[in-house]
C-alpha cells in the first residue's frame, strides 16, 4: 500500500474496464448488504441490533475479493456502504463511515500479503482478515462513542434485566468486539460454503 491515499489506490485497477467491473461488483453487494441487513436488524431485538450489519459486511467482503481476485474491491465496498451508512437513523452513525473504511483498509492489507488472487480464496487469509477487519471496525466506531460521551444506556439496561452485574467500560469493549469478530467470522464461513456450494454445481 505505500502509503497511497484511498482514491489512489483505487484509481491504480488495470485497466478502466476492470474498474467499471470494481465498482459494479462493490454496487451490487452494497445493495445487498443494506437489505439484508436491515431485514435482520429489524426482527430481532436491540441487543442484538446492528449483528446482522457485521455478518453480512463479512459475508459480501469475501464474495467480491473471490470473485475480482485484484485489489480493492472490498474496499470500495467498503467506502461506499459507510457512506451509506451516513444516512442510517442511528446515533452518532457519522462514526459507521470511517468505521466501514478502516474495515476495508485492513481486509486490504491483509489479502495484499502475498499473491492477491490466491489470499482472496484461501479459507484461513479469508477467516482472519474477516475478523481483523470487525474488529478494526467495532474498535473506531466504539472508541468514537466513549470519546462524544456516548452513553450505552440501552446496553447496560439490556445486560442488567437478564441479572449480569454492571459490566462497566471493560464489559462494553468485550461485549462490542466479541460481537463483531464473532459475527464476521460466521459471515466468512457462510460466504465460503455459499463459494464451495456453487463451485460444486459448476462441476
């Protein structure tokens, strides 16, 4: 990466026409993810709100790298949905775009460690760049609502109606990333069982 700014970074695809393929794919299962997500999102209950969200951001990240195998196409999924996420009804959702970004940036450099195209469909570079991209997002978007003073009311009422004792600042930082690494490394096993399923009806 060299320490390219974003825009460059994308700019650098082959050529115009696998950029134009870039940016459909990152379209397409943008798309995808926001419907998805907010299916989930609205049927199951607040605790669990925003789950779906990290599940199928690792779900489509993976679908675009194996299917692209070059550079960048999870990462401008990834800045096009924390744009998105601007517009979602959420508090302080201003912190979901440098959030989505950082999740990008990571999945990046982590599939960017040896040949591009082999990592995009290797399970294991697959499963832990999944779960370092959650968790560098959960990380951002935690640490921007502890520095604006956010409160996590609805959390900590949440976790003392089930009778668990406050669990303080420490609890919410376990509670956030746990969640998120936990989800995204489901949505790679899903997204890399969806890949082995359709590979297997080409056959």
């Amino acid at each position: 990466m060299n320490g390219l700014p974003i825009w460059q970074l994308i700019s650098n695809a082959s050529s115009p026409t696998s950029r134009v393929k870039l940016i459909a794919y990152a379209t397409m299962f943008t798309a995808i993810y926001f419907v998805l997500a907010y299916v989930v999102s609205a049927t199951i209950g607040p605790l669990l709100r925003g789950s779906g969200a990290h599940f199928f951001r690792a779900f489509c990240m993976v679908l675009i790298a194996s299917q692209l195998r070059t550079p960048n196409g999870p990462l401008v999924f990834s800045i096009i949905s924390g744009f998105l996420l601007l517009m979602v009804p959420a508090p302080a959702s201003y912190l979901y775009l440098p959030g989505s970004v950082g999740a990008g940036l990571v999945y990046e450099f982590w599939l960017r460690r040896g040949d591009y195209a082999k990592n995009a469909v290797s399970n294991n570079m697959i499963i832990v760049g999944s779960i370092l991209s959650g968790a560098t997002e959960s990380a951002i978007v935690t640490a921007g609502l502890f520095a604006i003073g956010f409160s996590f009311s609805e959390l900590l009422v949440l976790t003392a109606s089930t009778g668990l004792p406050n669990i303080g600042i420490a609890g919410i930082w376990i509670f956030s990333l746990s969640k998120n690494i936990l989800l995204s490394a489901i949505g790679a096993f899903v997204a890399i069982g969806f890949i082995k399923s359709k590979l297997t009806q080409l056959r």
